[in-house]
C-alpha cells in the first residue's frame, strides 16, 4: 500500500509536469505581440578607418625601466620614409630612420621619472606616438 502511494505520487507529477510543458508551449507559439510593444533599435553605420601608412615599434627602451644614467638610448623601426621625433623633459632628437626603417639614438634625461615620447611622422602628416616611462635613479634595490 505504502509502495502505490509513492508510484502514483510520482505519476502524478510527472503527468502534471507534462501537461504544464505543453499548456505553456501552445500559450507561446499563439501569442502575438502588439505592434505599439516592438522597439526597433538602429545601429549607426561605421565607416572602415583606413589603416595608418605609419607603423612605430620601439625596442628600447622598455616601459617602466630604472636606470642609473641619464642617457638613454632609444631605439626601433617605423615607415622608412618617416620622421622620428624623440622627447624627453629635458631634450629633444630629430632623426631620420634608415632605408629599412630602423633608427637608433640617445637622449637625456632629469632626475627621477621622465616620460620619453617616440613619434613617427609619416611625409603625409599621418602620426603614430608611443610614450616610454624612464625613472633615474643611482639608489640599488
């Protein structure tokens, strides 16, 4: 007895699940939605950016670097027809890269942190700028 009650509770969920699913599914697939309910959403169109003639890379120096002088050396490659303009807080380089792009120089720098900022200046005035951090610093860590 106790056994039938268990079986039949059970087929009775069950069964109860099932009529539920399909009440619901034939409530969805009927509905409609008002016309006044539906949002239209535009999305602005984007015109394609062309791609920069310029390209910079720098490979020193690094990012965030703690040197114990006050020259640095900066060094990397761009658009072998480019200007490269190097700032430093307290100088100034104007250099032209070589025929395959590459350019190399040294520039000087203030106590404590300098921000250098590497700039290629392609001959149609299109710009790619890159900003190094350089700490000075002669305390050992």
């Amino acid at each position: 007895m106790n056994k039938e009650k268990v079986v039949l509770s059970f087929i009775a969920v069950v069964l109860g699940i099932l009529v539920t699913g399909i009440a619901f599914y034939l409530y969805q697939t009927t509905r409609t939605i008002p016309s006044s309910k539906i949002k239209t959403i535009k999305i602005p169109s984007q015109t394609p950016t062309s791609k920069p003639s310029v390209f910079l890379t720098i490979r020193e120096p690094s990012d965030e670097t703690v040197v114990n002088k006050k020259v640095v050396a900066v060094s990397g490659t761009t658009t072998k027809d480019a200007t490269v303009v190097v700032l430093s807080p307290i100088d100034e380089e104007v250099i032209k890269p070589s025929s395959t792009g590459d350019f190399s120089t040294t520039i000087n720098i203030d106590n404590g942190q300098n921000n250098i900022e590497i700039t290629s200046i392609s001959p149609n005035g299109e710009e790619t700028r890159i900003l190094r951090t350089v700490t000075f610093s002669t305390e050992e860590f």
